[in-house]
C-alpha cells in the first residue's frame, strides 16, 4: 500500500512538471499515463488533487488538444465508468449510434451489464434502460432491452437434449420458415449459456450446412443483424469481433478516431492480446503497423503504447 501511494505521488509530480510553466511536455504524460492501470491512474490522480488542490482530468483538459486529449481523458475513467460514459453520449443530442449500444452491451457479461447500469444511473441521474426504450426500436430495441436484463445462465452445464430443440428452433424461426422469427433468436441468443451456445451454433451448422452468422446475415437486417452478430461473435470469438471493428474504424477514407479510442481505452486491460492476434490472422497486418499508418504523432504513440502494455 505504501509502495503504491509513493508510485502514485510520483507520478503526480511528473505530470505536474510536465504541464507547469511554458509548453507541455506530452511525451512524459504518454509515458506515464498509458503505462500505469486504471487503478493506479485513479491513485495518481488522489495523489495530485492532494498535493496541488487541482484537479488532473481538468489540467490535462487544458494542456492537451484534439485526439491525445480524448485519449488521455478517456483513460482517466474507471472502465465500467468509461462504458457508461460511452453509452451517454451515443444517446445524447440528434441521433443515436447504434453499433457503440451494440459493441458495448451486445458484448457484455452479466456482470458488466449490471455494473454498467450502476454506473450509468450515478452518473447521469438517468435510467439506461429508459434511455435505450427511447432510443432505439422493434426488434433491435428487444435485443438490448433483453441483455440489460442479465438472464443468462452463464454457468449452466450443456445438456445435448436441449441443445438440439434450440438448434429445431432456430431453423424453424429462420431458414425453415417464409420470413423470420426474431423472437426465437433473441429467446435462445440472450438466455442460453455461452457454453450452450457454442454447441448449438456447431450443431446448426451440421445439421443445415451453413452457420448462423450466415443465417443472420440472410434473415435479418440493419441494426438487429448487427447486434445479434456481436452476440455469436461473442461466443465464438470476442476478440475477432473486436478486430475486425478496428480494422473498420481505419480502413477506407478517414479513420474513425472515436470508435478506436473507445475500442482500445475499454480493451486494453482485458483482452487486448488476443485481439492483436486475431488482427493478424484476419489481415495479415498487425495492429501496431496500421495504427502507425493510420494515425500520426503523440496519438500514435498512445495507442500503441495501450496495446502493447
């Protein structure tokens, strides 16, 4: 404990002396900032509201600028906090954008979710159920007012029996049928077990020759095609799912500097690895290359730094 209030005292004054006075110096922000947990960025900043009566996040506000600054802010929530915050302001103002609601919530433990909804309500006084009702419609607003509930049996053991009427289901509300049930998707899809899952998934594709990535793709569309996606991507393969929203995020005219910000402040504690690996496998190009070739100076080297560390 001593230990970490001497290293977060230390850090305070580093990023002290490095914003007093005439220019910032951003490199020593970088340095410490992204190599330093959520946690300990939190005990930094105690640290430097003791020490100088200021507050971080507001200094850092006023010495940095554009994407290094959205970056270094971002990382100064909590990750729970951070997702909330996220979620906020992909419901605030004209519009919603729908795929941050389902790369945040479509991806999510039970756990997360709950602790999301906290964090949402302390935050902004508002209920994000409520919020999302308001916000989305039909067969999308279903999905997610669903996955806030936090009903799936995420520990149940696989019974094969069951795995096999869900699978009969799937096909009848799907490819078996005119038209599509969407009902019976977000039934088996939002309460069966991750573990339940994967055996229906490969089972399906046993029995009707395709999967059911493919499935979705043919029998939905738009935003509810999309999160039920992010749902199978997240049985089968998270990190995938996070790779290839990367990978989007960069590839193409411009690059879409939010969503990466978002993606690597929320994963960089949690899997950022195996999304790294999945990046090379999908594009043969690893995420540090095309980060250095997509983004340019001080917000470079954070995101960087993020992965890596």
């Amino acid at each position: 404990m001593k230990r970490t209030l001497k290293r977060g005292a230390e850090d305070a004054a580093a990023l002290r002396t490095a914003m007093k006075g005439f220019g910032t110096d951003e490199k020593v922000i970088i340095a410490v900032l992204a190599n330093r947990s959520s946690a300990q960025r939190q005990a930094i900043a105690g640290a430097f509201k003791t020490a100088y009566g200021k507050d971080l996040v507001s200094d850092l506000k006023s010495e940095l600028g554009g994407n290094l600054e959205n970056v270094v802010v971002s990382l100064m929530f909590e990750r729970i906090q951070f997702l909330a915050h996220s979620l906020r302001y992909a419901m605030k103002g004209a519009g919603t954008e729908e795929s941050v609601l389902i790369e945040i919530i479509c991806t999510a433990t039970n756990d997360e979710i709950h602790r999301i909804k906290a964090a949402y309500s302390a935050m902004f006084q508002r209920d994000l159920e409520k919020d999302i009702e308001s916000e989305t419609s039909g067969h999308f607003r279903r999905l997610l007012i669903s996955l806030l509930q936090c009903r799936r049996a995420e520990n149940a053991p696989v019974d094969m029996g069951h795995v096999t009427a869900d699978v009969q289901g799937l096909i009848e509300a799907g490819v078996g049928q005119w038209g599509t049930d969407e009902s019976k998707f977000n039934e088996v899809l939002v309460n069966r077990s991750f573990g339940h899952l994967y055996a229906v998934f490969k089972q399906y594709a046993q029995t009707t020759s395709s999967d059911i990535l493919r499935t979705i793709d043919h029998e939905m569309s738009g935003s509810t095609k999309k999160g039920f996606k992010a749902v199978v991507y997240s049985v089968v393969d998270r990190p995938g799912f996070f790779a290839e929203r990367l990978y989007d995020a960069m590839h193409g005219a411009g690059t879409d500097d939010e969503s990466l910000i978002r993606i690597i402040v929320s994963r960089c504690e949690v899997d950022t690895v195996e999304i790294k690996q999945a990046f090379m496998a999908k594009y043969q190009k690893t995420l540090d290359k095309m980060i250095g070739d997509e983004c340019s100076g001080d917000y470079k080297r954070i995101l960087i730094d993020l992965i890596n560390n």
